[in-house]
C-alpha cells in the first residue's frame, strides 16, 4: 500500500494531500530509510513521522484500503513519542 494512503487510512495524518506534503518535504522514514508518498509500505514497518517539534515511531500491524474511525488505531502500534528540539544556531 502506499505511504499517503496508508496514512490517511490510519488517520496518523488527517487528508491524502497533506500525507503527501509531509513525504515530500522529506519528514517520514521506512525503516530507517527517508520515504516518498508513493513508498510501499508493509506490515512489519516501522514509520517515524516529524510533526514540527515531536517525532512518533509506529509499527504497521495491518493494511486496510477503508477503516472506520474507531478501527484506526488497529493498523498501527505507537513504538514512540518525543519531543525534539530544534538546534540554535
């Protein structure tokens, strides 16, 4: 599945078009490896997504193509969250 469907569905960010803005501005990695929106993503990854001062690493459990809100939270575990702060310089 890819990267911006996958967390869209997931509802870790809110609309396709701002998943894919995040991926481009190179802010998400698979497995260690920086991700584009079109990156495949599969059950077993580990995604970490920088959200302005906090990083969250969740592990995918499952790919669905639709999900009600409720079932969301299923698709992924939250391994991690920290805050980071960003270098004076």
């Amino acid at each position: 599945m890819r990267l911006d469907k996958f967390l869209k569905v997931s509802r870790l960010i809110k609309r396709r078009t701002l998943a894919k803005e995040v991926a481009d501005q190179g802010r998400i990695t698979i497995n260690g490896n920086v991700a584009k929106a079109s990156s495949t993503v599969k059950v077993g990854d580990e995604l970490q997504v920088r959200f302005g001062q906090k990083v969250v690493t969740a592990k995918v459990e499952s790919l669905k193509d639709t999900t009600k809100k409720e079932d969301a939270a299923s698709l992924y575990t939250i391994v991690s969250e920290e805050m980071v702060k960003e270098l004076e310089g």
